[in-house]
C-alpha cells in the first residue's frame, strides 16, 4: 500500500472524527451484565477457521505500523487474536483549529474465528493517565470529572472503533481471484 493511500484514508478517518464532534452524541454500546463499553459481533464469513485466522493476520499487519507489538496473543490452533491499541483525541480552539490532545484512549480487541465465522470484541476502553480511568466515567455526568469534553471524546471514540470494525470486516472477506484470460 502506498504512503499516499495511507494519508487519504488517516485523512478521511479525521475528518469523519472531527465532523462526528459537531453532529451528535456518542451511542457507545454497554454491555448489560457489565456495564462496560463494548463493541461485539458474531459475522458470518465464507471460509475455514484458518483462513479467517489468515485474513485477520492480515488486517492486523495491513492496519498496524508495529503490528508483532499491537498483538500480545496469536494463536493459530485456536484461531484467536488479541492485541491493545491506543487512539489519541483531538480538540478543537476557539478559533476552529483542530490539535491533538493529550488524552490517549487504550483499548483491547479480540478476534476469534470459527468455521464459517469469526467475532471481534473491542472492550476495556480506559484514558492513558498515572492511574487507571475506565471510559464509562465519561458516561457519568455526576462524575466530579466529567466535563463536556468527555461527549466529544466519547464520539471521537466511537467513530474511530466503527471505522476501526468497518475495515476489519472489509479485509476478512474473501479475496477475489482475478482470472487472466486472453
């Protein structure tokens, strides 16, 4: 993939994370029992368990610059992956300037696939700072932390986990072969 295909989509990814800012609040999904944030689905796949195992290796190498130290667990046998990624937010001045911030947000995601199938789990979400700080506090507004940056962060949040699944779910299609008849 080149350079140039790299920036247009970190580009579209921006600019879908500073527009989603302005248009709506954050429809994280909580898990009932845990009442964590959690993102989950099973996805029916055309393919064995080894070549879903194959795909998301793939899409892990396609979307990572160091993707052996994103992963802490690969295990082929079993077809499961599991890896922790970090985000950092952006802000924006009085003046309509976007500027990173310094709130980095950690994740885990797991993939685990099955004949015919594979399901991905993006959960404990917390803000990078000298002690742990679970995300759900930023859905608690009689938090003593909560400011209303904490909904910008939240939507900043979600559209990067759902452009984080879309492209998941796009590299674990089956590739087309392309046949070479003349």
């Amino acid at each position: 993939m080149s350079s140039k295909t790299i920036f247009m989509k970190k580009l579209i990814l921006f600019a879908a994370i500073v527009s989603a800012c302005f248009v709506s609040k954050a429809q994280v999904p909580v898990d009932p029992d845990t009442k964590l944030i959690t993102y989950q689905e099973v996805v029916t796949q055309e393919g064995t368990k080894d070549s879903l195992y194959v795909r998301a290796i793939a899409w892990v190498n396609f979307n990572f610059k160091n993707p052996q130290g994103v992963t802490t667990i690969r295990d082929r046998e079993n077809g499961i992956i599991l890896g922790q990624h970090r985000v950092r937010m952006v802000d924006t001045d009085v003046d309509g300037n976007v500027l990173n911030s310094n709130t980095i947000v950690e994740f885990t995601f797991k993939i685990e696939a099955k004949e015919g199938r594979y399901r991905y789990t993006i959960n404990d979400f917390e803000m990078k700072s000298t002690s742990k700080f679970p995300l759900e506090r930023w859905l608690n507004k009689d938090d003593p932390q909560y400011t209303p940056k904490c909904d910008e962060y939240l939507v900043q949040v979600d559209t990067h986990i759902r452009e984080f699944i879309a492209i998941l779910k796009k590299e674990m299609e089956p590739k087309k072969i392309k046949v070479d008849e003349w």
